[in-house]
C-alpha cells in the first residue's frame, strides 16, 4: 500500500515536472524562434539549430511560413496549455481531464 502511493507521488512529481518544463520551452525558445529571432539573446543557439534543419533557417529576417506558423501556435497556445494543466492537475481542477486531452492532442499533431 505504502509503495504504491511512493509510486504515484513520483508518476505525479514526473507528470508535473514534464509539463512545466514543456511549458517553459515552448513558451519561452519558441517565442524567441519566432518573434525575436534576430534580436534574441538565444540567437547562436538558434542559429546552431537551423544549420541542421533548413526548416528553421533565416530567410531575409524570417524562417519558412509553414514552420513559422506552426512554431506561433505552438509558443502562444501549447506553451500556455501545458502550464494551465500543470497547475489544474495540482489543484485538481475539474477542467484537467479536457485540457489534458487538448493539449496531448496537439502535441501530437505537432502544434
């Protein structure tokens, strides 16, 4: 009994950690890939990684719009909603289930 619920204290621990750590990278070096490219204090980390995806590579200023939009969605709603569930999921909250099955469903699809 006792082991069990050490086990589920640390699925949680995992679970929570997971999301505020997406949440944070999505949030944060998302955004900069997207709105600060050119100005970020990230920029040589950014650079690094376009050298080895052409999808993020700089453009005259800008990266490939199907690549740009997916990574705007993905800094301004999957960051957030990774957070809200971290949160929802400590507290609780009755909407956790729905914003879990939201969020994993556009992580999935790549959003």
């Amino acid at each position: 009994r006792n082991e069990a619920k050490i086990l589920s204290n640390k699925v949680y621990t995992l679970k929570h950690f997971w999301l505020l750590l997406s949440g944070v990278i999505h949030c944060w070096i998302e955004f900069h890939f997207v709105f600060y490219r050119s100005t970020s204090i990230i920029k040589p980390t950014i650079d690094m990684y376009a050298a080895a995806d052409y999808r993020y590579g700089d453009y005259g200023g800008s990266m490939e719009s199907g690549t740009a939009a997916m990574e705007a969605i993905t800094a301004l709603v999957v960051g957030p909603l990774c957070l809200l569930v971290a949160i929802a999921s400590v507290t609780n909250n009755p909407s956790l289930h729905a914003l879990q099955i939201i969020t994993c469903t556009m992580q999935l699809y790549g959003l």
